[in-house]
C-alpha cells in the first residue's frame, strides 16, 4: 500500500451483495491502517514473553510502564489463549491484551483471534472497538475479519425482549475495526475471499437452529432460492411426484409419515471450464427426526432440529462457493424429509426399492439418514457424473460415543481424497477423523430377503458408511463425513459460539481451495 494512502487512515467498510441471513444484530467489519489508538476500546495480541515493541510496548511506554507492570501483578506473559483484561486503564474505557503463545500464528489461529475479540466485542456496549494487529502475515487482515465474522454469529430472531441479565439490548451493535499494515484495502480481499464463506457459515447455523415448525422441506427449499437469489446458481427440486416416477423409495418411505413431503434439492455452480466434472458434496436434510415408527426417547428429542445440518452444510458450502466465485464447478444435493410416526409411515420390516434398482429391508426407521442418501447419492451421479462425491450427515449416536464433538468421523475407500480431507480439517479448523470401512461390514447388513438392511450390529457409525457407500460407484472417490456430535456445540469456541457450528462449510471450501482450484 502506496505512504499516501496509508496517511488517509480511513476505514474501508465491507459492503457487498449479501443474502437474507438471520437478523440478529451483528458489528460491521471495517479495516483500518496499523496505529495505536490513544483511547476508545482497545485489543491488542502479544506473544508470550511480552514483546518490546509493537502496541503494547507503545502502551506501555504511554503509561509510563504501567501496562507491563499490570500484566505482572496479574501473572499475565501471553501464553496462548491468556488474557489481560483492563478497564479505565492508561485513557482506554477499555485495554483488552490477548496472549498467542510462542508458536508462529497459522491462518485458523488468527481466526481464533478474530473470535476472541468479536466475542467480546459482543458483550460489549461500545460504539466502536478496535483491534490493532503488529503481525505480517499475509492475508492476517482478512483472518482475522473472518473468525470475528464467525464468532460474533447469534441467534436471537425468536426473543421479544432481553431479559433482565441479559448484557441489553445494544451489547454487540456498532464496528470492529482491523487495524493492520495492509491498512483499508484489507477489505476488498475480505469482502472477496472470506465473506462470502463467513456469510454461507452464518446461513448454515441459522438452519440447524431454527425450530421444525419454522423449517421443513418445503420451506428449505424456499431459503435456499432466497439465499441463491443474484448468484450465478442453477436451483433443480424434485417433488414427489417427480421422485416416484424415478422410483425414489429410500427418500420417499422416510417422507411418508409426515404431512409435509420431501424433497431433492439441486444447487449447481458452474464456476469452471465448460464441461469439467463437478465436485457433489450431498447431503442428509432430516428437518426434524422423531425416529418414525422406532420413535426416541423424549430426552433431548429438540435437538433433532439439526438432523438437517448436513444438508444445511452442502448447500451454505456451493453458495460460498458462488459468492467467491471459484474456478471450479461443483453441485450440492440436500435430501430433504421430516421423519415422523403415524398411520402412513414406513415401518420396521418394509422392503424399500430405490432408484438405482437396490432394494434394503428396514430395521429401523431411526436409521433414516443413509435411507434417503440412496437416491440423493444414485441421482448426482446419473445426472450429473461428478469427479468426487462427499457426503455430510448427523448419522450416528456411534460416532459420537467414538469422538464426542472434537472430530467429524470421515470414512472412504479412496485414500487420496481422504488425505485431502484430512489436511483441509486441520487448516480449517474442523477436524476429522479417519475411522475404518471394513469390507466383512457387508456381510453383517446382508438381509434374506432384500438386497441390504438398512442397520444392525457394530461398529454403528462403520456399518451406516458401508451401507452408504453401497449406492456409489466403486470408482468413483467418496468419502463419507459423520458430523453427529461436531454439528452443535454446548459450550461456545472463538469462532463457533454456543449451539448450532455448520461443521463441514469450512472444511470443504478448504477442500476446494487447497486442492482443486
């Protein structure tokens, strides 16, 4: 950046097309040049150590040394993760000091420097908080903007008024400011590279979170157009009519119990040569899963809201995808059904034809997930013959008992695309797993009446992969994400606060820029 411009010092705010994500009030991004402000409300990042130079040594040489003498009676050097927080300190309503350790910052730790202070910019009652970055890492601006876009995320479209402890109603509304030296034009890679994902992230939790009775089938679908609305996307709906004429029994039989119907959801990018073959990312979208006729128990029945968080995750992963406009084409496919128990619904027992001609027995209508994947998975490959195939789903309680909520389980039988997988969880943040696809599975989901049953023995989250895995292509790479467990978190993390993460948007955009754009 030119000395003139750097001399402007004036702030660049993000404005960019945006879609109709959730209402809830958010502080507005804006980049800003490197400087120590001398009052207002301030977060500085200091190694471990504390450092002689860059903001806080330039605090503290304000104060006259009392910012390094503050830190000392507090036992505060800086360690990761530490914090220094001061009020009415040195001119400051409020000095915010974040330790990041000795280890060099790679890009997911800046985001997590973002969150910290988005996080605390969101109980915060402040017009305008500033975070002031010595760092010179590239892209350092747009990282950090992207973990405060994704910790800063809340969920409050269904509260009529804060209740009397809550930290009010104007906590969290007004500007962040980044301050780096890549100073104001920091925002345009933002607003190009980054919000886009941030924004796709923010749709996904909205969907896990809102209640069945505000989001079924249908009215996914009808988001989704909302959200794709200005975007270079091609949107296909199968109704049922249209799925029974293809003779899609899985996702039809798991449908028939509810009075809203299903539907397969399409959302095409073409964003790459003419003609290349797209990566399909598919997805389970059980808008709300009561088990059918093998009903839950009632404990913790509501949290079957998010059964469509892999749907979710697919969808909100293609939008990012077209708003980043990446060199790539890609397709993603929810398969979308509310699971209920009534007088129609399918039963223990039934044999199921799908589409692709495969019949399973039901053992258990709880198993709902890997039932309307058969068809989602069976038509992306007939219509649109995809280089890879991912699928994303809250499939197994197994999965979670294996990884709790640390690690989605990734099963594939392609070795390279799971190593791809596994490099983008850890650059992204969300981290898998590989656990085992045993091929002797299959004898254990042998039926002696049909093709497969659709469950039954262990491992729970190996066998519900394998049965998967039966209705792709042996050639083609697949892999399999299990996100039960990673998709919602009870206690909030710096860029995914407390309930619904849309695990898997990050991690596949990774996959995607890391490796096929």
């Amino acid at each position: 950046m030119s000395r003139s411009l750097a001399a402007l010092s004036f702030s660049l705010l993000v404005f960019v097309a945006s879609w109709p994500f959730a209402a809830q009030a958010q502080r507005t991004l804006s980049f800003d040049a490197h400087a120590v402000p001398e009052a207002g409300t301030l977060a500085i990042a200091v190694a471990e150590g504390l450092p002689a130079d860059g903001a806080f040594a330039a605090i503290d040489a304000r104060t006259s040394g009392a910012l390094r003498r503050a830190a000392e009676s507090e036992g505060f050097k800086g360690k990761a993760d530490s914090t220094l927080d001061l009020r009415g300190f040195g001119g400051y309503e409020r000095l915010l000091v974040l330790g990041t350790g000795k280890e060099a910052l790679a890009p997911r730790k800046l985001e997590d420097i973002g969150g910290r202070v988005a996080q605390a910019a969101a109980r915060s009652h402040a017009s305008r908080f500033e975070l002031v970055w010595d760092g010179d890492e590239v892209d350092a601006a747009s990282h950090l903007a992207f973990g405060a876009a994704l910790g800063q995320y809340r969920f409050d479209k269904y509260r009529s008024r804060k209740s009397d402890d809550d930290e009010g109603a104007q906590a969290g509304k007004g500007e962040l400011v980044i301050r780096t030296r890549a100073g104001a034009g920091a925002g345009e890679a933002y607003a190009a590279q980054w919000k886009p994902v941030a924004d796709a992230v923010a749709f996904a939790r909205d969907l896990s979170t809102e209640p069945a009775n505000a989001l079924w089938p249908e009215e996914f679908v009808a988001r989704v157009r909302k959200a794709a609305a200005g975007l270079p996307l091609k949107i296909e709906v199968l109704d049922v009519p249209a799925m029974d004429r293809l003779g899609m029994g899985g996702i039809l039989a798991v449908g028939q119990g509810s009075a809203r119907p299903p539907r397969l959801l399409l959302l095409r990018y073409d964003g790459g040569r003419a003609g290349d073959a797209p990566l399909a990312f598919v997805g389970k979208g059980i808008t709300f899963d009561s088990g059918g006729i093998s009903i839950k128990p009632n404990s913790n029945m509501w949290q079957m809201k998010g059964d469509m968080t892999g749907a979710a995750t697919v969808v909100s992963t293609v939008l990012g995808l077209a708003g980043r406009k990446a060199p790539v084409n890609a397709v993603a496919v929810a398969a979308l059904a509310e699971n209920m128990p009534s007088g129609s619904a399918a039963r223990p027992g039934d044999v199921i034809r799908t589409a692709s001609g495969k019949t399973f027995e039901i053992m258990s209508t709880d198993a709902e997930g890997r039932m309307v994947l058969t068809d989602a998975l069976w038509y992306v490959q007939r219509q649109d013959k995809p280089r890879l195939v991912v699928d994303v789903a809250t499939l197994t309680g197994s999965i979670v008992a294996a990884l709790g909520g640390d690690y989605a389980g990734l099963f594939s039988r392609d070795d390279a695309l799971a190593g791809q997988l596994l490099a983008a969880g850890e650059a992204s943040g969300e981290e898998l797993w590989r656990m085992p696809l045993r091929e002797e599975y299959g004898k254990r989901l042998k039926s002696p009446i049909a093709d497969l049953r659709n469950g039954g023995g262990s491992p729970g989250a190996g066998m519900g992969a394998y049965f998967i895995g039966e209705w792709v292509e042996r050639e083609l790479p697949w892999a399999h994400l299990d996100i039960a467990g990673s998709d919602w978190n009870d206690s909030g993390k710096p860029t995914a606060p407390e309930g619904a993460t849309a695990f898997g948007v990050r991690l596949l955009d990774r996959l995607v820029r890391d490796h096929y754009e």
